[in-house]
C-alpha cells in the first residue's frame, strides 16, 4: 500500500471536503434509519412501587418488668433493607406472581412487520384485518384474553395463531396441527396435535372475523428467570430503609399489574412469616407453663416448710434488699439466656449482637455472686430462708412473665402486623421510558457522522492515488513536466460536446487565458525543448488506466503547439474507444485504422486544418483486431509518413494497463509522457506502465499530472502548483 507517511493536516481537511457527499449520505442514511427505529420501535413502559421496612430494633435489652416488649423480642428484630430487597427478588415471590397472573402465556395481535405497531398506535378506526386480505394483520386496538393454555413440553416457545371466526368461534394454527382447529370462544378446549394434547381457554376475543392473534406458551421456569431479570430492586437514598421496584414492560396495564402482585404477595409473606414466628414461640411457651407452674409451686412449700420448721420470721431489711436484688439479677439473667438461645438460633456466634448479650451475661453472673458472698456472710439460718425465698419470687416471676408473654404473643398472632409497609402502589404509566426520539437521533446522526468520516479515510487509504507531485516524482523516479489544474470551464464544453455539435470545443481554442491551458503552454515549453536535436517529432501520451484526462490534454496541447506556428498533426490512436474527433466537431469518418488496414492514404483520411497549423486523423471505425492492425508494417509507414510531413506528431494512445496496443504502438515515438490523474492515479500503476514500456526498448521522459486539486491546508502547495499565482498576476496585469 503506497502512502506517505508524513502527516499532512490539510490532507485531512481534503478528504473531508472531497467527501462530504458521502459523509452527508451516511449521516442521513443513519438519522432516518434512527428515525424509523425511534417512532417503529415498540415504546417501554415503567411501572414502580416503594417498600418500607420497619425499623423495630431496640437500644437496650428488654426489661424483665416489661412483658409485652420481652414476648415481641422473640420476632421483633430489626429487618435490613438488603435483606429484604433479596426477597423482593426471591423465587417465592416470583413465581407465586407468574403463576397468579399467568405469565406464561403470551398473547398479542399480529401486526404488520416494522410499521404495524406505529400504524396501531395511531389508529383509532378498526379496519379489515390483513393486508389486502392477506396475513391476518390487524390495525387497532384488537386484543384477545387467554385464561388457559397448555401445550406440549416441547412445544413451549413455538408460536400459535387464533383467528378469529363468525359465531363466538376462532381457528388455531400451530406445530403438530396440520389442519386448522376449530373452538369456542368461553369454553375451555382440549385439541389433539401430532405431539400431543392441547389445552386453550380463549376468555373473550376483540377483534373483527379473520383478526389473527400470536399465541405462545413459555416455559413456567423461564418466564421465572426473565421475570426475575427484569425486576429492578434498590434502595432509595442512603440508609433510608425504602427500597424502590420498577419494572418495563410494553405493555402498561401489564407492568403495573405485575408489580402491585409482587407488592402483594411479599406483605403477605412478611405478615405469615411473622405470624409463623408467634406461632412457634406460643406453642414452644405454652410447653414450658406446667413446668414454670410446677416449679413455682415447689418453691413455695420449700420455703413455707424450711420457715415453720426454723420458726422464722420475715427477713430484716438488710435481707429483704439482698433478696429483692437477688431474684432481679436471676429473672434478668435468665431472660437474657433466653434471648441469647433465639439468636444463636438464626445468627453464628460470632456474630456482634450474640457477642454483645455474652458481654452481659457474664456482667450478670458477676454480679449474682457479689450477692451469693453478701448472703454467706449472714447467718446459716438466715441464708438457708433467703435463697428458699428468692428460689420462690424467680419462679413466681418467671410463672407470671410466661403467662404474659403468652398472652402478647396470642395477640401478636391474631393481629398479624407486617414489619414492612407498601407506600406506593404501581399506577398505569402513561408515558414510555423508551425509546427515548431526539436521543435515539442525535446517536444516530453522530455515529452516522462518524461512519461517514471513516469510510472517507478507508477509501481514500485503500484506494486514493498520489496527491502531491514531489510524492509522485520521489516514487517513480519521474519528473512531473506539468500539473495541469482541473478547469471548470472544460465541464460545461464537455457537456456541449454531447450535443454533436460541429464547432471545435478544445479548451486552448475557447478560453486561452484558463489556467488549465497556461499550464499545457509550460508543457509546450518544455516538450519544444526535449525536441531538440536529432531524436524525431513523435510524441506519445499514454497512461496507466482509462478516464485520466489523457484525450483532453492531448487535444489541448496540441492546439497550443500548432498556434505556436508548428504544424501539429493530431493521431487518434485509442483503436477502440477514440473519441478526439468529439474536441473539434468532427464527425466519425475514416481515420488511423483504415490506414493502417490499407483502404485509404494518409492525405485522404486526415482532417486538414481543423484548427490553424493542427490536422487531425482520427480513430477510425473501431476494428476487430486493433491489437494485430497494429503490428503490421503499415502501421510503422503511416506513422513515418506523417512524422515527414508534419513539424510534430502528437500520438493519442490507450491506456497501458488495460490493453496491449499502447506497448505495440510505443516504439514508433521517441518522446513518450505518462498521464496521471490527480488523487486517482497510483504510484505503483505509473510503475508498471514504465516497466511494460521498458519491455518494448521504449522509455518514459515525465509525467503530467492532470486535474490537480490544490490541498486546501496547504497554502505553499496552492503557491506552487495551484492557479493562485496565475491568477492573482492575471488580475494585477489588467489594472
């Protein structure tokens, strides 16, 4: 691949110029394709409803006095917004919802491919289904209910079709039915198909004879996943214990729907998972009354006997402090075990809230035996009636406790509160989320922009030729005699020239001041020059491929040398596509091919002093067999003949690469110029056409550089090579 390594920042401002039709294409070609997709594509709705959790935690633990908070311990903990957002998302909840709504079951109207859902929202009137009676499309806001379908395990995801019929009837297509079923509308039908039994409910059917609906049966553990994918759960704000769902759907009846049942079905868990919590510490509580009872009752004789039997009386104060302080500390670590064996129950022991009631029960245990060394020091008697005394006051303490706590807990279970609220419902949303339009066109215009820029630098990099002279002259070792600038003038004879016109169209005629001419004139200069001496008056232009210019200079410089007082005789040597005639208004008649066949001399064929000094000898009827024509002898005489006669003869040849002719007919010129055009021609094809020239003992003494375009960023090349300079001397010399 033959570039120039060197960074040109105006070769980027080139290109993009150059290019910008293609560029403004792809840009709109993307922003009408955005345009399509954003107004065709199906809109998305959003539904959402917020969850608080209930913050039921305490500071401190409970009182052993405080009854009703000791029984609502036992299931009162603090519940995380992390965690409940897990369960939002749980199977439990899902599938309780797909299987409630019946989400399985998908059923829609069958609309027209792209525009049939844009067409639909738009269209209020109900039309006759189908396109030109074909297809079954409807147009509205036909739609079909399903209350039950049941297909085949390998049929689920295969895709049904209910038409709807006359009567209260309706058709179903689909796989292992090979003639269309006919049911009922309200009555639940039992199909037969080649794989199995087909169960379908149609509940009702809006839609006119021969509307046709999409029925399909997914997978119940599918639909659970994707269900479970589609939910967003998240905390809303930092820490603030309302976690938020939304879910997007396309349609928002549906969405809404869906998420009011999860919002329903998780308060319901949450209030039977509480209840279930009650349940269990009740009846664990209920089993533990007889022994509390029992035990109670036990202490009571022991201390009414070991008092009779010491002929006691009621303990002094100093006693009764000790016993008060006593059975406080043993009803108060026994509740704190208690609630020490519910958290070990859910939580590892490690865990801080278990390490945090340890911490007290030693503080505890530490305590009641400060007290046991204060009662050892009283007297045996004494001490013998105050642990009798606070054996019976903890029994009878925990006896009452445990009647009260059983007594909160059957409230707790009757009331069934939820430790989690359902602030909002999810409302019908009205507005799509998706897609969003003037996002969805600014995207595409700026990804087709940049499309458009890239495939202008691919193709100028795969496929561009050889911009700037020095470039083309330091790649092929050639000199570049002219540059040749593109002439606007020369497009509108071009298009004159179409018209068959008999008035000669040649630039250097018409407009001799263009800058496209003065830059042949510098040509002319240089090939007088390279004239001289003893070599002869044949000069051949030729290039690499077709459609470089080649004709359009040879026409030119031509009338620039025969105005210059040279008698110029003009050869048409392009065999089978020439068309020189076309720049003096000639018609097609004889030329070089009879000739060389022998039919005509060379004084008849040529086309005397179409232009003062210039003869011209066209083409020629297009022959057979150019390639042969021109390695007969005839050829060779033809040309010396007229090399005699004529001070210069300009040979117009074909293009090198593409047919052979060129190769024949180069020997016969002793001064030979290759044609390349600006920005199309490559460095590599000049090369070749050199080395096939070479072949033939021929050799190329420059290029001319046709249609140069002056880079735009470049100003020192515009000075060199563009018209700038010739055109600000012109418009000096005229004031």
């Amino acid at each position: 691949m033959e570039r120039n390594d060197e960074f040109d920042p105006g070769s980027i401002i080139d290109t993009l110029i150059n290019h910008r039709v293609m560029i403004i294409a792809t840009t709109m070609l993307f922003i009408v394709m955005g345009g399509l997709y954003a107004f065709c594509a199906t809109p998305v709705y959003r539904a959402n409803i917020s969850v608080k959790v209930e913050d039921n935690s305490t500071t401190t633990l409970p009182d052993s006095k405080d009854l009703v908070r000791n029984a609502s311990s036992m299931f009162e903990e603090k519940s995380s917004a992390e965690g409940e957002m897990q369960i939002l998302r749980s199977k439990s909840i899902a599938m309780q919802t797909v299987d409630s709504l019946k989400l399985y079951i998908e059923a829609e109207p069958k609309r027209l491919p792209v525009f049939g859902g844009l067409i639909s929202r738009h269209n209020d009137a109900r039309l006759a289904p189908g396109l030109f009676g074909w297809g079954g499309f409807v147009w509205a806001d036909e739609a079909i209910n399903v209350a039950t379908f049941e297909v085949p395990k390998k049929d689920e995801g295969a895709g049904y079709t209910v038409t709807a019929l006359s009567s209260g009837q309706y058709q179903l297509r689909g796989p292992g039915i090979e003639q269309p079923l006919t049911g009922r509308v309200g009555v639940e039908e039992q199909f037969e198909s080649s794989h199995g039994p087909v169960t379908l409910l149609v509940s009702k059917i809006d839609g006119e004879n021969g509307a046709t609906f999409n029925l399909m049966r997914h997978s119940r553990q599918q639909t659970l996943e994707q269900l479970q994918r589609r939910l967003q759960v998240s905390e809303q704000g930092n820490k603030s214990n309302v976690v938020g769902v939304s879910l997007d759907g396309s349609d928002p009846v549906l969405v809404s729907t869906i998420l009011n049942e999860i919002g329903k079905e998780y308060i319901r868990q949450n209030v039977n998972q509480k209840g279930a919590n009650a349940e269990k510490s009740l009846t664990y509580l209920e089993q533990q009354l007889p022994t509390a009872k029992r035990q109670m009752e036990q202490a009571e004789d022991a201390y009414n006997q070991y008092r009779n039997n010491h002929g006691l009386l009621d303990a002094d104060e100093e006693g009764r402090l000790i016993l008060r302080q006593a059975t406080e500390a043993d009803t108060r670590l026994a509740d704190l075990r208690r609630q020490r064996q519910d958290l070990t129950a859910r939580f590892a022991p490690s865990h801080p809230s278990v390490a945090a009631i340890d911490q007290q029960i030693a503080g505890t245990n530490k305590y009641v035996e400060t007290l046991a060394s204060r009662v050892r020091a009283m007297p045996s008697a004494e001490q013998g009636a105050l642990r009798l005394m606070r054996d019976m006051r903890v029994s009878s303490d925990m006896y009452a406790a445990l009647r009260n706590n059983i007594e909160t807990l059957r409230l707790v279970k009757a009331g069934k509160s939820a430790s989690v609220t359902l602030l909002d419902n999810a409302d019908v949303p009205e507005q799509p989320v998706k897609p969003v339009k003037s996002l969805i066109l600014l995207v595409a215009a700026v990804l087709g922009l940049l499309i458009g820029v890239g495939l202008a630098f691919l193709r100028d990099f795969l496929f561009k030729g050889v911009a700037d002279p020095e470039e083309l002259e330091a790649r092929t070792g050639l000199s570049v005699y002219a540059t040749i600038p593109v002439s606007d003038r020369q497009h509108e004879l071009t298009r004159r020239m179409s018209s068959k016109g008999e008035e000669p169209l040649a630039l250097a005629n018409r407009f001799p001041m263009d800058p496209a001419v003065e830059a042949l004139r510098t040509m002319r200069a240089s090939l007088q020059f390279a004239l001289n001496g003893d070599r002869n008056n044949v000069v051949m232009l030729a290039g690499p491929l077709p459609g470089i210019g080649k004709s359009f200079l040879s026409a030119n410089l031509s009338t620039l040398m025969a105005a210059g007082g040279k008698r110029v005789l003009l050869i048409d040597g392009d065999l089978r596509r020439g068309h020189l005639n076309q720049y003096f208004g000639l018609p097609r008649g004889a030329g070089l091919a009879d000739l060389v066949a022998g039919n005509r001399s060379l004084d008849d064929t040529v086309h005397k002093e179409v232009l003062p000094n210039l003869d011209v000898l066209q083409c020629g009827e297009y022959p057979r067999d150019p390639a042969e024509l021109l390695l007969s002898a005839n050829f060779r005489a033809t040309i010396r003949a007229a090399s005699e006669q004529y001070d210069i003869v300009l040979l117009d040849a074909p293009a090198i690469l593409a047919v052979s002719d060129t190769a024949t007919m180069a020997p016969v010129a002793d001064s030979i110029f290759l044609v390349a055009r600006f920005a199309d021609t490559r460095a590599g094809e000049i090369s070749e056409s050199v080395k096939r020239l070479a072949q033939t003992g021929s050799k190329v003494e420059g290029i001319l550089l046709n249609g140069f375009k002056v880079n735009r960023g470049n100003y020192a090349q515009s000075r060199r090579y563009g018209n700038y300079a010739y055109e600000a001397y012109y418009s000096d010399s005229t004031k």
